[in-house]
C-alpha cells in the first residue's frame, strides 16, 4: 500500500499540473477583453462590484484561477463555458476543485480514492477546457495510484469514485425525515419576475472598467457529490470533519449571506443525502461554527473576517432563480431598499416594498413572504 506522504506528493503533482496549465488558458480566453492587463485584475473587480475590499491575486494560485471558471464575472458571464458542452461543465468541475484545494491548503487526511477522485477532477477539467496534453500528463497522475484504490477499497476506482456533477438521491429510511427545502417550488406557468434595470446597473463602475457596471446577481451553488454518505456517518471523525468543513467554507464563500438551514441542506447534498434529520442538521451545523464561519443573530453564515455590518450590497435574482425569499438575509434586504429609496425617496412604503419584492425575483406576497419582510424592514 503506498504511504500517506506518497499520495499527498501525487496530488501536489496533479495541483502543480493544473495551475501551470489553467494560467495560459484563462489568459488565452480573456485577451481580448484584458488589452494587455493580467487576468487576476478581474478578481480583483469582482470584489469591488460585490461590496468587498479589491485586493492583488497572483496568476498562478490555483484558488484564484478556480474562482475565474466557477463565478459569473461580471459582464463577461461564464467564458469558459462552451455550446458543445454540458451546461455549466466547467463550473461543476471547477467547483469540486474549490473543494479539493480548499482540503489540501488546511493540510487534511487522504486516502488513495480521495487522491484518486481529485486528480480525475484535474482529468476532467483539462479535457474540457480542451487542453489535451495536461489531460494525458493528468491521466498518467490518477492511473499511477489506481491499483492503490483497489488495495484500500476492494474495486476499482472507477466502480467506487462519484460521477462527474451527480445529483443526490433520497436515502431510504423506515422513518420520514425533515426535508429543509433549498428551493421553494417553482409554479411553471407562473410569469417571470425580473428586477429593474434600474437595480441591475450600479452608479459607478470607475473602479471595474473590465466586467462592467452591472450588479453582480444571485447565483446559486450547485451541489456534486464529492464523497459518499460515509463521511456524514463518521462524524465526528477528524477526516470526516474536515471534508464537511471543507465543503462548508467553499459554499459559503460562493453564497454568502448564506441562511445556515441552507447551508446544511447544500453541505448534505454534496455527500449523497438530499434529506436530513433534525439531528443531522444539528451535527452539520456544529461543523459550520467549527470551520471558523460567522453566524449572525439571524442565522446567516459570513466568510470568516467578513465585515458584514459594512456591507452595503445586494444581489438581484429574478424568479427563474430559485431561492427562498426567506432564505435572503435581512442585511441584504435592507441593502436594497437603501439603494432603491436613495434613487427615489419620495417612495410610499408599499411601493418600495414591492420593488424590493421585484429585486430579488418575487411578486405574490404569502404570510412567510411579508412577515420576513417586515423582519428586515422594520
């Protein structure tokens, strides 16, 4: 069986690989909308657009190229993705790989399948981005430790590894567990809500002259599956704890504000369980304050270090983007009703409130609707 410290040397192989190769490629993208500036200066517009401070990323950190294949950027949307793919391939991907760099960073335990799943991620990533001579080298990473899967698993790494992008499953159980929805239902023949242009665009956009002056919107994580239901089950085993943690920081410096209901919902989804028990809830939860995430008093989760009494944004969504209006946090609520009394004050309350509604994608305002509402607003 090979050693620890001879799978971690493989996966820093395989890391190393895939920054050396996403750098050239990225900038080969985005040439003709840099004029000759490096790529990370759209990161560093990305924070401003989204009330953060802007600060300097270096081209070869894989944390920051990931960022770039997986976030919307601004005006330029997601150029990494093509027709001929599956929708969002890509960013599912490069999603997983949040993951994997985020577990690798904090120094967590491997086994031979977890370094085997990771550098498939690297495999896959490469292939789609079509650079075939980092997918081959990639190829010849993951197949080196493959008879070490099947020593430590008894199968075949393929037999065992979860599908690129697979969605979960409801586990069976004799008992009905409590199901904390992500999404709200969505009523298809309902008309589409759209915010108004006037939320969209920002007064300024001095400080991000590359992806434009629209808003960043709402986008939602996307759960894979990047290990099975046995992690959830090994809590609180050290290894275990650290890939739900791991998990945890991604999501929630993709969503942020998230509500920690959510958050729990999504953590779950990425092990293979699309229900949870009360008590399961707890336990992720536990994991969420663990990692070092802030909770607020209204049970939104913040990156840690996040200054959140000091933002002052908003992210608009239209109601083809299913979120719960009472899965937005009341800071951000309150962001967009600043904005939108400060464009208009002479604003009656009702008519405000229902150009708050409008912002974030909804119209019919149900007793949960407006009682979050009147939580935010006062």
């Amino acid at each position: 069986m090979v050693s620890g410290i001879v799978l971690k040397g493989t996966l820093q192989e395989g890391l190393d690989l895939l920054a050396e190769r996403l750098d050239p490629i990225i900038a080969s993208r985005l040439a003709n909308v840099l004029h000759g500036l490096s790529w990370p200066v759209i990161l560093t517009e990305l924070d401003r657009s989204r009330g953060k401070p802007g600060k300097h990323y270096d081209a070869f950190d894989l944390q920051a190229q990931l960022r770039m294949l997986t976030e919307r950027l601004g005006q330029l949307g997601h150029p990494f993705e093509t027709e001929d793919q599956p929708s969002r391939l890509i960013s599912t991907i490069g999603n997983e790989l949040r993951i994997v760099r985020n577990r690798w960073a904090h120094g967590h335990t491997w086994t031979a399948l977890d370094v085997w799943r990771a550098l498939d991620f690297v495999v896959r990533l490469l292939d789609g981005l079509q650079d075939v001579d980092g997918a081959t080298r990639a190829i010849g990473l993951r197949d080196s430790i493959a008879k070490d899967v099947l020593g430590e698993t008894g199968h075949a790494p393929a037999a065992v590894a979860a599908p690129l992008g697979a969605t979960t499953q409801p586990q069976a159980s004799s008992a009905a567990p409590i199901v904390i929805e992500v999404d709200e239902p969505v009523d298809a023949s309902a008309e589409t809500v759209e915010p108004e242009e006037s939320v969209i665009e920002r007064d300024d956009d001095s400080s991000t002259p590359t992806i434009g002056s629209r808003r960043s919107t709402f986008e939602p994580w996307t759960p894979v599956l990047v290990g099975d239901l046995q992690v959830l089950d090994d809590l609180p085993k050290k290894a275990a704890k650290e890939q739900v943690r791991a998990v945890a920081v991604e999501i929630v410096d993709f969503e942020a504000p998230v509500h920690i209901d959510r958050l729990v919902q999504l953590i779950a989804g990425s092990f293979g369980l699309s229900r949870v028990y009360p008590a399961r809830a707890a336990q992720l939860a536990r994991q969420v304050r663990a990692a070092g995430l802030t909770v607020d008093d209204d049970k939104f989760v913040w990156p840690s270090g996040f200054d959140a009494e000091a933002w002052t944004e908003f992210r608009p969504s239209s109601s083809a983007v299913h979120r719960e209006f009472q899965s937005i946090s009341p800071r951000e609520i309150r962001n967009a009703a600043a904005y939108i009394a400060a464009q208009q004050p002479s604003l009656e309350r009702a008519e405000l409130e229902r150009r708050v509604l409008q912002t974030f994608g909804k119209k019919r305002r149900t007793k949960a609707i407006a009682a979050h509402l009147s939580k935010a607003l006062g």
